[in-house]
C-alpha cells in the first residue's frame, strides 16, 4: 500500500492519529524523497491548486479534514484530478504527488453531503477506519510505553518503567480525546513527576481526575454548620505531608503550590516537618 500512489482516505474521531498515520505512509512510500504537504481543508478560501502545484509536485499532498473544504474549491480540486486530455492544466503542470485525505466523520452522500460524491469516490479508492481509543485499549500499554520513550527522548532524560496498576488505571478512563489527550496525558504526569518517575499514587490520566474532581464531590456533602477554610487547609497540608513521608517537595507538587509556599503555608499554620524523607 505505501508503495503504490492510489488516492487513500483516512476516517477516524479527532485525535486518533490521522496525521502520524499520513505520515508514516509518506515516509514508507517510494516517494519519501518528495515532500509531505498538509493543507487544512478548513482555513481554504480560495486559490486551491497554486497551493497544491507549488507545494506538492512530488511526494505526500494531505488534505486534512477534507470535508470542510469549501464547494467551488471542491470543483477546482477534481479538475486536477482529471485526465490530462480532459483538464486544461496540461501534463506537465500536473502534480504527481500521492494524494491523501482525512476526516474526523463518516461521510455522507445524501442531498446535503458536505463531500461532491464525484470527488469522494475519487479521494476513497481506499479507505482506512482509525479505531477510537475507547476501543482499542489493549493497545495502551504500548502506547504508553511508545509515549514516555518519545517525551523522554525530547527532554533528553531517563525515563521510568509504568507499573500495571497505572496501565489498570488509565484504561478505566474513556479518552474522548483518543490518542492525542493519551500523549498529553503521559507528557503532563512525566512533566510533573520527581525526575520522570510516574508516581502510582497521584498518575492521572486527566486534570479532570485530580483536585477539581474532588472539590464537586464535597460539594454535596458539606455540613450544616459550616466548617473553618483555615483547618481546611491545616489538613490539608498535614495530609499531603504525611502522604509522602515529609517530603516537602513532592506534597508540594501534589498540592500544585511551590515547595517556598508550602513552607511558608506550615509556618503560618506552625506545622512541624514530620519524618523528612526529603532528598540532599
């Protein structure tokens, strides 16, 4: 498939890697000498084919999110597309470049299809369906694993191994945001965690896991007679510290404050460090 210069037509939710996927066909191709044009469908308005004949005369052309591209560059669009002896643009002018569209839904060709059926039956000679990642989750730990290699290798640090119980973890969250809120979601946890070490007890998959999460759920339950913010927060600290042995910079973190106000905070509160397991 990635030799051959057929028309493909990748269909799959945002995020679940259309892009990487155009990508990697363009690089597996006999013309990754060519260049790999992205031209997002969307933000066209005009003057379609000298984008397409400046940018794409020899390898990759990818139309990205090709159903929003509007009708009368639609038209201009199967023109090129046309036989040599039928189009106005002649031979020579013509790209050569393998042509690859995308798009987030399935395609419609009832009366109010965004797609000209003409041009889908030409832009799909083969169609390729891209999972959800809801549905793909026993994919998830290599993926995961494929993620912290690549963030670590751009930060140019070591990275940690992922234990089973955050694989469990994370495969109970539905990903609505597919692969691409998976990379975000390892980058953030590596980025927050004491030298890219995953933390089992604080890895989330989502900021919508964490604090915020957990003040809704008081919400119901908050007493009658009110309470006091001050021992609130007095808790709150004693909590954190206590939870990571008097290591004030990972109860620092855990509380997203800086390691300076969580002294300052235990200070206003006359809070003794407990046991310190704080790193020299």
């Amino acid at each position: 498939m990635a030799n051959r210069q057929t028309p493909l037509l990748l269909i799959g939710e945002t995020g679940t890697g259309k892009d990487l996927l155009a990508r990697a066909i363009h690089e597996s191709s006999s013309g990754q000498g060519g260049v790999f044009t992205k031209i997002s469908c969307g933000l066209l308005r005009s003057d379609l084919s000298n984008q397409i004949f400046s940018a794409a005369f020899e390898g990759t052309l990818y139309l990205d999110d090709v159903t929003e591209l509007p009708s009368h560059l639609q038209i201009e669009l199967m023109q090129l597309f046309q036989e040599p002896e039928s189009n106005a643009v002649t031979h020579s002018n013509r790209p050569k470049a393998r042509v690859i569209a995308s798009t987030a839904t399935p395609v419609s060709l009832g009366k109010n299809a965004k797609l000209r059926p003409d041009l889908y039956y030409r832009l799909s000679v083969l169609p390729i369906q891209l999972p959800a990642l809801r549905d793909r989750k026993e994919d998830l730990p290599e993926l995961m694993d494929f993620f912290v290699d690549r963030i670590t290798k751009r930060y140019q640090v070591t990275g940690t191994a992922i234990s089973p119980t955050v694989y469990e973890r994370w495969s109970q969250h539905h990903w609505p945001g597919n692969i691409r809120e998976l990379e975000n979601a390892v980058e953030r946890m590596l980025l927050l965690a004491e030298d890219f070490e995953f933390a089992e007890e604080t890895a989330s998959p989502s900021p919508g896991d964490g604090p915020e999460t957990l003040i809704r759920s008081l919400s119901h339950g908050l007493p009658e007679s009110g309470l006091s913010l001050a021992q609130l927060e007095r808790d709150l600290l004693v909590a954190a510290l206590t939870k990571f042995g008097g290591n004030q910079t990972k109860a620092a973190r855990f509380l997203n404050i800086s390691r300076r106000t969580l002294i300052y905070r235990m200070g206003k509160y006359k809070l003794r460090p407990v046991e310190s397991t704080e790193r020299t």
